[in-house]
C-alpha cells in the first residue's frame, strides 16, 4: 500500500502551532525513517516541494571522518555534530513545506 500526503499528515501531524506557522510550514513530524523513500514519493506525486530535516543523535557523529564532494576529508567537529543530524544516524525525520 502506498501512503498519500493526507495518510502522512493525519498519522504525523505537527504538535504545536508554532511549528505550523514557521517560515517553512511544518508538514509533517516524527515520522520514522524507514517512510522515508514512501513519503517523499508521495509528495513527489503530489507535486509538493519538500525539505526534509533529520532527527537523531548528534553526538555519535563527533571525530566521524567525512568526504566532501571533492573526495578530500575532513573530521567532524563537535559544534558541527551539535548543528544537524546525518542521514546515516537519523531515527526519524520532518517534513517541511520548501515550495512557497
């Protein structure tokens, strides 16, 4: 069974009004990651815009060696780690509506 864009926003709506009135409107939250692939076809046939923002650990990823698009490397820093998730480490993930 495929998910629809109303299936996701009814099943992970956003909890709290400010969030749904942020400068990307919130679309949908908490949404585990293995929906990842289901959600963004959905909007994809939709015809939605996204973004999608990872949720996770941070800490983990500290001292990770990482490659850049150039192939030179790089070790994570702790601000770095503290700014965002990565994909890799994410448990879940949000949907903001990138399309305005």
């Amino acid at each position: 069974m495929t998910l629809t864009v109303e299936q996701i926003q009814n099943t992970y709506n956003v909890p709290a009004e400010g969030l749904a009135n942020s400068y990307y409107p919130v679309l949908a939250y908490w949404i585990p990651i293995e929906k990842l692939e289901e959600v963004r076809n959905a909007y994809r046939t939709a015809g939605t815009t996204i973004r999608v923002r990872y949720r996770g650990p941070r800490t983990v990823s500290v001292g990770r060696e990482m490659t850049r698009p150039d192939k030179t490397t790089y070790t994570r820093s702790y601000h770095r780690a503290m700014q965002d998730c990565l994909k890799f480490d994410a448990t879940h993930f949000t949907v903001y509506n990138y399309g305005i």
